[in-house]
C-alpha cells in the first residue's frame, strides 16, 4: 500500500494521546498498516501490515470478543456496510467487551473517513475507567433514587431525605416502639457574612469543611444538610451512648477553628428523645435547635466566629507586602539550613513554602493563598488535636517561639516526625502579622 509514512507518523502520534490501537485502512483492498498497539490491549493478532483487514479481523473476533457482544462486533467487519456508512456519516463508533489476559474489557472501536475517501481509520481505545465510572455513578443514582436525593454540594442526605426519615421515625413511635435515639443540630456561624464578602464559592468551601468534620465525628449516625448553613444528625447506636462526648468533640473543634482561624465555627445542640415528654420527633429536633442556638449566642460573645482572616486580609497582597515576605522568607530559610521553612502574611493570609516541600509533601505551589489549612491536613489523625492546641497557644498567648512535635504525611503515603519551631511576629500596635515555622524531619 502506497502511503505517506511521514504523514502517518505525524498521524500516529496525534491519536496515540486518545486510542490504544490505530489501523489505517484502504477501503477498496482492505490492505491495512497498524501503526499504535499499547499493552493496555493485548495483542489482537493483527499483524502490522496485512492484506485483508476485514476478512482478519471477522477471524480473530471469536478468540477475543466478549461472546455476548461477537454477533454485534463482527458487523463491523462488513466491507459494504463500512462504506455506505462512512460515506453517509463520515464516522460511526460501537462499544464492546474483549476478553483479554482473562479480563474482560470494554473498548470504544471508530471508524474516521479519510480526506482522500479511498482510505479509513480504525481507532480502539480502552474505555474501561471511563466505564466503571459511569457505572460507579449510575449505581450511586440507583441508590439516590432508593433513599431519596443527595445534596449536590456535600455529599450527604438532603433535607427530603430528612423529612422522610422523620416520618419513619414518627410511624414507629406511633406503633409503639421504644426507640433510643438524640438529635443534634448544626449551624455554621455567620456564613451570610461569608458568602457577602468572600464569595459564595468560598461560603461553599465552608460548608463543605463543615459536612465533613460532622460526618467525621458522627460515624454510625445519619447526617443531613437540611438548610443552607444547617445540618441535622440522628443519633444511633454508638453515637447515641457517646453523645455527650461527640458534642464536646465539635465545640472544642470549633473553638479551636475560631481562635486560630483554621477551620468553620460550628454551633451545635443536641437533645434526645424522652418517651414521657415527647410525642414525636419534631419535638425533639425544636429543643435541640434551642439548644444550638444557645450555643450560637455564646460563641459569638467569646468572638469566636468564621472571620477567616477577615475581608480586608482576602485582598491580593501589594508588592511591598510580597517583597516584604520574600526577604523575610530569604533570612529564615538561611538560618534553617536543611529545614523547611514556611512564612505566612496574616495580613494577607498569603504564604511562602520551601521548594522541596512541593515535592515531599505533594503542596500545590511555592505562594498560596489561604494554606493554612493545606498543611493541617497533611497530620497525622491521631496529632491533630496536639497540633491545633500548640497552634492555638501560639497565636493567642503572646508566645513568641513554640516548638511542636508531630506527624505529617508525605507525598508517598508514609508519615515523618516533625520538629517544628513556630513562631509569630507582631506589627507596632502589637497585631499578629506574620506566622512562620522552621521544620525538621526527624
């Protein structure tokens, strides 16, 4: 076959990104030269050139075609079906299964008419991720579909979902069942005044943060997002006889977030049920948001709220500043030696990081915004509590210097022990202004 293999190879390359075998075909003959064959699919007993493509072809199906799929692929091998179709369409794809190495595998096969109209492409590419995604997704669907929708934004059951696990909890009551069960109400302090002034992408983040550090202390209970800022979990099983543990454990989470800044301000509630004083559950969930709004009112009177660095701080940092924290980041990293060093403007909460923490930690860039966080949860689980309360002794008692030890997880998965000097530098009105740490892995 008479081809331009310049051409081809420059061909070749372009559709090596997106197809796992390419064939280029001449209609009339069926003589093809194979140009791409990855390991992901093995061998097809498809020589590199050959005389007959479809006649080949139509040979080898039966060895590696999914038997259920082989009626349906070997119409692709139909010399004047191809043709009327390319002709009509241009190009046409089909999906099917191949048995390979014992593994069944789905490939997307295409056929793309060449310019000329005397030759054709045919493309194979392993959709097998892409399948067992959709496939992930649609069973995820299924399961929506079952237990009512999801909240798009976190994750976790929405307020149907809430109101008809309320119902169920009502109909067991009213048949006479004793239940053990406790509500706890959410809220996320002053995410109006987020979304105002950081943005509703941001007031986002927010909420998300949050729906995960509830979903992370309540493990065996049903959590649901059931208004914008508010959150609701039944209390079950083990969270249920520890339900006073776990509403210590989110408001000592959320008065760390508030003083150090790190993380949202939660106000909870929690109430359970009492057989001799409740009817139903929308007695028991209106004493827990009592609650939590009580719980509300106090953290806002120890100023304890979802400032993150404020609005004045969120403004791009000015040159001056950025030159500033370049000098100062220069001195450190001087001093440290072999250490990592990490300077952050709290003014601007715009941070710098040494260049080999990119790599060893998997951080995302030398400059960051609002990084803090990114660092945080890279501890080790079991240290986060010892780290937040160093963190917080730091930024609140005037310390000037606090060595912390603690575990950070690398890029590889492992964790290393960190020796780490924090240390807060403060403006003349005596303002924290810049937070840095000099790191070293022991």
């Amino acid at each position: 076959m008479n081809t331009d293999q310049g051409i081809l190879s420059q061909i070749a390359n372009t559709l090596a990104a997106h197809y796992d075998v390419l064939y280029y075909i001449e209609l009339e003959t069926g003589n093809y030269t194979k140009f791409i064959s990855t390991v992901v699919i093995e061998d097809l007993d498809m020589s590199l050139t050959g005389e007959d493509f479809f006649k080949t072809a139509i040979g080898n199906s039966p060895k590696y075609v999914h038997p259920e799929d082989l009626e349906r692929e070997i119409k692709l091998y139909d010399k004047e079906d191809v043709a009327r179709r390319l002709k009509e369409e241009h190009s046409y794809s089909m999906i099917y299964r191949l048995i390979t190495s014992g593994k069944i595998v789905h490939v997307c096969q295409t056929y793309i008419m060449c310019d000329d109209g005397k030759h054709f492409l045919c493309c194979i590419e392993n959709i097998e991720d892409e399948y067992q995604r959709q496939e992930e997704q649609r069973k995820n669907l299924q399961s929506v579909e079952r237990m009512a929708r999801l909240d798009k934004l976190t994750g976790i059951k929405n307020k149907n979902a809430f109101e008809e696990y309320m119902q169920s909890i009502d109909e067991r009551l009213s048949n006479g069942e004793d239940l053990k069960f406790g509500i706890v109400v959410c809220d996320v302090n002053d995410l109006k005044l987020i979304n105002d002034t950081r943005g509703h992408a941001f007031g986002d983040e927010v909420i998300q943060m949050t729906s995960r550090i509830i979903c992370d202390i309540y493990k065996h209970s049903p959590v649901f997002r059931i208004g914008g800022d508010e959150f609701a979990v039944v209390l079950t099983g083990s969270d249920y006889e520890n339900r006073e543990q776990l509403l210590g454990t989110i408001r000592e989470e959320s008065e760390i977030n508030g003083k150090t800044r790190t993380g949202p301000v939660i106000a909870s509630g929690l109430s359970e049920y009492i057989s001799d004083l409740d009817d139903n559950f929308d007695s028991v969930f209106e004493r827990a948001d009592e609650l939590m709004y009580e719980n509300k009112k106090s953290l806002k009177s120890a100023n304890l709220s979802n400032d993150f660095r404020k609005v004045e701080e969120q403004k791009a940092i000015t040159e001056d500043r950025k030159r500033l924290l370049d000098k100062l980041f220069g001195a450190l990293y001087t001093i440290a030696g072999e250490g990592y060093v990490i300077l952050n403007d709290l003014r601007f909460d715009y941070s710098r990081w040494s260049i080999p923490m990119i790599s060893d930690f998997d951080i995302e860039s030398e400059y960051m915004y609002q990084a803090d966080r990114v660092w945080h949860d890279l501890v080790h689980p079991e240290d986060i509590k010892a780290y937040d309360k160093a963190i917080e002794k730091l930024m609140s008692d005037n310390a000037e210097v606090i060595p912390m030890h603690y575990r950070v997880r690398k890029s590889d998965g492992t964790y290393v022990l960190m020796h780490t000097r924090g240390f807060v530098l403060y403006d003349n009105q005596g303002n924290p202004d810049y937070f840095g740490a000099i790191i070293f892995p022991q």
